[in-house]
C-alpha cells in the first residue's frame, strides 16, 4: 500500500522461460475490457464493456456486461451477462431475473448479476486443459443480488445472494438463494446480535443489508475426494466465499444445503487456527482437475475489515470486527485444511509484518492456478497483476495504467490468463524479455544517480545489526516469540 | 346440545366470538386452554385432533363445538353461530396471525347464501378486522360486493388455469367471462396477489385416463390472461406447487408430486406475461 507517486505502469518484469505465457484480460477502469499480451501491448479493447469480471472464451469471445444499475438504487448489480464476438458483436446474452423499475430509470430487466458467472464446460472460468468452456450453448451459472426480507436475520431490508442457472435461451432452470440457509452458517449469539442491528446497511435503494457480499461462485468439477466417496465434493456442487462473514463454503447442487464450511469464526478449532483467520476474502475455489495443485483450494485472502461478532477496540459495535493490514493467497487441503502453498508478504520478500502492507489489496483480487504450476495473482487494488513461480519468484508483473475519471482507482477486480490459441484472430505475439530493473538505481530524468559524490570514514562506528530490536517484533524475533 | 368455546388467554379473536354469543344469548362454556381449561382442551384435541388444524404456530384459536361439529377459527365459528350450517363452505381454518382473517373462500359457497356471507365478513370488519379473501372467479357477484362495501384489504385470485382448461380444472362449468370479471375486480382490491397451482388435469377420461401437470405454456397462457384483463404485466403472480394428497379426485393422487425446482421453466415461461412471477418454495 506504500506507493511512490511516480512508478512504471504496464509490463514491469517478463520471463519468458518461467513464465506461462498467453493472453489476459482484465476489466480496466473506466475504459472497457482490455486484452493484453505478455508484454502488456494492448491486443483489443472492448471498449466500454463491463466486467464483473470480464472472461475470454476460446474464439476471441469476450463475457461481459452492457452497464450497471444506478448505483443510487443497486449495489454493483450488472444489468446482464453478454457474450461479445471479437469485433463487439452481442452473440448471447441474459438479463431476465429481475423485473427493475427505479425511480426516473427506465423500466427494464436485468439479471442483477454481481462478482462471477460460470460458463458450462469449465468450473471456474480460467483455462484448464480439456476442459473449455462451451462458446456456442451451454448453460451458465450468474451470482446474482435479490432483495429479501428474513426476521430470523433482521427486521432489515437485505440485499441477498443467488446462484442461477441459466439456459441458452435464458430460462432459469436452478436458483439457491443464501438467507434460506442462514441457520446452517453457525453465526455465534454475537454475531447474530449486531447482523440483526446492522446487516452491512448500504445506502443504495433507501437502505438494503449486504450481509453476506458473497464474491465468487465456481463448480468444483471432476476430483480425487470425490472419486474416493466423498459426496461433499460432487463435481456439481458449488463453492462461494463471502467478504462480510468470512465464510468459504460449499453448497450442494443438488439440495442446496450447505456441505462443507469454513468460518465465520477461526478460533475453534486447532485446524482453523492454523489456517489463520481469513478476511474479507476473495476467489475461493477448488483447483481443477489437470493444473497441478488440482483438488486444493485457491483463495486470495485479503485483509482488511470484515465479518460480525463482539465489539472490540477496533470496532465498537461489533461489525467489520477483524482487521489484517496484509494479504495472503492459500492454496489448503479442503479435508485437513493444511496450507499446501502460499504467497504471503514472507514469501513476497517483505520484512513481516513492518513491511508487509506492500502486499496488500484489502477488498476485489483472485488467483488463478496456472498450467505450469505458477500463480496468477490479482492484487487488485493497486492493479498490480503478478505471476508467480510456484518458489515464489516474480516472473511477470504488470501494472494497471487505466485509472477512472468517476473512481480515481486503478483497480482490476479479477484478471484471468488464456492460451493464445483462444484467439485466432491475431497472430502469436513476439515475447520480449523485460529484465526486473534494479530499483535502488533507478532514476527519473534531472534525478541524480546512486551514491555518494563524497564518502567519509568516521572511526569507532559499529556495524549495522538486523531487526530485532526495531519499534516493533518482525520476522526472527517473531518465530523466537512463537516459540 | 352443549357449546363449548375453547379459548387462549389474551386471544382477542375469542372476546370477539365470546361477545358474539352474549349478545345473542347464546349459552356456551368457555375453556381457557391456557388456563382452567388446559386438561379439557388436551383431552378434547386427543380425541378430535384429526378435526383440529394445527400449523407452524401452534392451534388457532378460538375453537367451538356443539358436541356434534367442530368450528375452529373466528370465521368458520360466527358463521356457524349465525347461519348454522348454510355458510360452511365459504370458511376454512385461517393461517394469518394478529388482526388478520383469512380462510375466506368467495368461490365455494352457495351463492345464495351471498346476503349471509357478506352479513358475517360486515361483522369480521367491524370488529376491526382486516380480511384475505380467495377466489378462483366463481360468485364474482359476491366478490364485486365485498370490493364495493370494502370488506377486504387482500383478495387472493386463483387462477385455475388457461381459458380452455379452466372449467375442467374447476370441476364445474364456469363461463370464462365470470373469471375474466373477476379478475378484473380483484385488481381493484387494495392488495391483490394473483397465483396458479399447476395441477394435474385429467386430459383424456377413460380407463386408463391420460393425466397430466399442466404445462409451462399453459401456465403462461393464465399469465397472459391476467394480463389482457389487467392490461398490465406487472401483478404479483405465484405459481404454486400441487399438494397431491390434498387432491380430490383419487386419480390425481397417483400422479407423483412436482418438487420446486421443476416450477422453475414454469416461471421463466409466465414471466413473459407477468414480470413479477414468483416460485413456490418447498
């Protein structure tokens, strides 16, 4: 979160040989949903689609939004889900969930999508081979807002998560809608307490609790739990982590019911406390089958503020009642709930945790598991996109330069890599080497070079030592503490 | 032959029914079932329990008996007190809570009995009372009456099915005209919620009768007509799941049950002619 005022946007770092190279896309701010090669040349831009997120289908299709409610009456409801051709045609696209007449608006449909949406043929939407999204039918899954009344969980208006299911012809064959399982989520008393107080209240629409702010919704597909009898983990059901409660959780596609679960607390057992508590996080989703790690979870655990319980000193009513000032991706056993892998400012190569505000994006983000066992990150409030090798070496950062005019922000909610196959409309691109620059020389034009024009010995002066005895325990001293 | 009002402490329903009898001079005993009469009650449910509706929030109260029938729930037992038997079918065990009635049925009764009924929802009303009342078109009449005299606050309007099908669903011949006039005054009442169940319609009589649930596109063709009556899309509409032990026709009992995620293509379906068409949970 330390950021100069002046810093290189675009491609930063490209290794090419550690690298898995191809296409991303991403929703940059403001402008529309922008394709970008390895070396951050800008292959198309649609301009002006929104993305919540943007995917890419293989053809060069692009998924995507034509607008957003008025924010005056919708929290980030989409007004559909569209499927776009390389040249910007709509080929597909769904909008019936929600029949929406605000005041001074046109009346109109809109699927009120938010977060994520699943085409069939793929569980989470990014490239996993043999398992390519269908670009011509199939169905799709959209997470979308409904707003709700529940008296088990406050006399408040909520604006509630659901999961549909949508034919190619835009029939809803399948709906979960959260609040109906509100009693499965095991909110403690307290928790309950300040939820029926304050539902997340949100001003949108003359008040409406997004209590939960589910982020993310994605198949598990095909895996080994299953296959060795564990129903939890039907290739059908569905994973889904929610920003407020610090909920991840697995629903069944078939019952609905809720099958598998970590959160909202983190202190009860051994297992959760060794997994740490996760806040206000995003991505969660089961590795799939073919990219190596497949059957772990992926998570960017943000940070930040999040979740409901007893008041505290950072927050006196008891809402928002966890805070971390850094982010951490996990990559856990869904069964042992064992970290498996993890980038975390540690890994990063920050001074823990006196430095680690450097990785740290404490709302939006993802994570995709790449083919080559790096991972895709998605620090998405600085809009910084990094690729990491599975020994946590930067082999790919680029930089957002889009920021809005209406949101000063260069924000990228979720940035997802593809092959270059999936687009046939341009050639492969040349991929050119971007050497990491040493920062400490660095400089701009008229800025003077590294080092001292005059070197002085002082005689008598001890060296210097690490950080032990900084203002605050970091690193050593804090594993000795532990200890 | 000895009345017998089985009460709740506190039940204001029951004060209402209570004075009711006084000022008619109607003997009766009372049995608070909170009270005094709680053994009486527990052994009069026991032996009656297969006659007395008990729903998610308990036993509605009050509840009467002559010794030979049983009338549970204000309506069903004002209207008995004040009519005897004529107006049994136009009242049912009610769900609302608090100063809501309803179990009001406007299509079943005798509609020569409408100066009766109308004579009980009056006293309902004045009672200060607020009214549900259902009806799937038959007797629009009596249902013109009650919008007229402001008798209810909701009406629930069943539509049965499309045009063609609506006499068979019913039962009974009923000119659509009736159904239209009646959806159209319904859409006057201060609140009114339009829904279908999606039945099973014997289509072929016969031995061996060919049954089937009605289908997505003809509940869509109710959705079109409550919108052609209304000249509007945007009633609240409920497409409701078929309770097959509830059915009258033993046929219709061994067509097995719709589960909620099969209403699903039923509402993609209606809501090209009602925007605000809603599912029945399970």
């Amino acid at each position: 979160m330390t950021y100069p005022s002046v810093y290189p946007t675009g491609a930063t770092i490209y290794n090419p040989e550690k690298c898995w190279s191809g296409y991303t896309i991403f929703q940059a701010r403001e402008l529309g949903a922008l394709l970008i090669d390895m070396n951050g040349g800008e292959v198309n831009l649609w301009k002006g689609l929104h993305g919540f997120p943007n995917q890419l289908l293989p053809g060069g299709y692009v998924l995507g939004h034509t607008g957003l409610r008025n924010n005056a009456f919708g929290m980030q409801d989409q007004l559909d889900l569209v499927q776009v051709d390389w040249e910007g045609n709509i080929v597909w696209k769904f909008n019936q969930y929600e029949y929406i007449e605000d005041p001074g608006e046109e009346a109109q449909w809109m699927a009120r999508q938010h977060h994520d949406y699943q085409r069939e043929g793929n569980p989470v939407g990014y490239y996993v081979p043999g398992m390519e999204p269908v670009v011509d039918g199939g169905n799709t899954l959209l997470l979308c807002h409904k707003n709700v009344k529940n008296p088990d969980i406050t006399d408040k208006n909520l604006l509630d998560d659901v999961i549909i299911e949508v034919d190619r012809e835009g029939n809803i064959v399948w709906e979960w809608s959260c609040n109906e399982h509100f009693n499965e989520f095991e909110f403690s008393e307290a928790a309950k307490n300040i939820l029926a107080r304050d539902p997340n209240m949100r001003t949108a629409g003359g008040g409406m609790g997004d209590w939960m702010h589910i982020n993310c919704m994605s198949k598990l597909g095909p895996n080994k739990w299953y296959d060795a009898g564990d129903e939890r983990f039907h290739p059908e059901n569905i994973a889904w982590c929610a920003r407020e409660s610090n909920i991840l959780a697995i629903i069944s596609k078939k019952t609905g019911e809720i099958v598998w679960k970590v959160g909202p607390d983190y202190d009860t057992s051994k297992e959760l406390r060794e997994l740490g508590w996760i806040i206000g996080p995003h991505h969660f989703h089961m590795i799939p089958r073919g990219l190596p790690g497949e059957g772990n979870m992926l998570i960017f655990d943000n940070g930040g503020w999040a979740g409901y319980g007893l008041p505290n000193p950072c927050s006196s009513k008891g809402r928002m009642n966890v805070l971390r000032d850094y982010s951490r991706v996990l990559e856990f056993d869904p069964k042992t709930l064992k970290i498996v892998w993890q980038y975390t400012p540690i890994e990063a190569g920050l001074v823990h945790p006196s430095d680690s505000n450097r990785f740290y994006s404490p709302f939006i983000s993802g994570a995709q598991r790449l083919p080559n066992g790096n991972t895709l990150i998605t620090e998405g409030s600085g809009g910084r996109l990094i690729e990491v090798t599975a020994e946590h070496e930067i082999v790919w950062e680029y930089i957002s330069p889009y920021w809005g005019d209406k949101f000063k922000i260069n924000m990228v909610y979720r940035a997802y890599r593809v092959p270059y196959e999936w687009v046939p409309q341009v050639d492969k691109p040349v991929e050119t080497p971007i050497e990491p620059k040493d920062v400490a020389k660095f400089r701009m034009p008229g800025a003077a070079p590294l080092g001292p024009k005059k070197q002085t010995e002082v005689p008598g002066v001890k060296p210097y030592q690490g950080s032990t005895a900084l203002c605050v325990a970091a690193d050593d001293e804090l594993d000795n503490l532990d200890k | 032959m000895i009345n017998t009002l089985y009460t709740a402490t506190g039940c204001t329903r029951c004060k209402i029914v209570k004075r009711f009898m006084e000022e008619r001079d109607i003997p009766y005993t009372e049995k608070d079932m909170k009270a005094e009469g709680k053994e009486e009650f527990q052994q009069f449910y026991k032996a009656n329990r297969k006659y007395i509706y008990r729903g998610e929030n308990g036993i509605e109260f009050p509840v009467f008996t002559n010794g030979e029938a049983i009338y549970q729930g204000i309506g069903p037992a004002v209207a008995y007190l004040h009519f005897n038997g004529k107006l049994d079918e136009f009242f049912s065990i009610g769900v609302l809570h608090k100063e809501w009635v309803d179990g009001i049925y406007v299509s079943h009764g005798n509609p020569e009995y409408a100066g009766e009924f109308i004579e009980v929802l009056r006293f309902l009303k004045n009672n200060n009372l607020k009214l549900q009342v259902d009806t799937n078109g038959k007797n629009n009449h009596i249902l013109r009456q009650i919008l007229d005299e402001g008798l209810a606050d909701i009406v629930i309007m069943n539509v049965l099915g499309p045009e063609e099908l609506y006499s068979k669903i019913l039962g009974e011949d009923i000119n659509i005209d009736e159904v239209k006039k009646s959806i159209e005054t319904a859409a006057k009442f201060p609140e009114v919620h339009f829904q279908t169940t999606v039945v099973p319609v014997v289509r072929q009589e016969g031995d061996s009768p060919e049954i089937s649930y009605l289908a997505p596109e003809e509940v869509a063709e109710a959705a079109k007509l409550i919108e052609e009556v209304t000249e509007s899309k945007k009633n609240p509409y409920l497409i409701k799941l078929f309770k097959t032990k509830e059915a009258k026709d033993k046929r219709l009992k061994a067509v097995g049950p719709l589960s909620a995620a099969n209403l699903m293509p039923y509402r993609s379906k209606a809501r090209a002619y009602q925007v605000f068409t809603e599912v029945e949970k399970a």
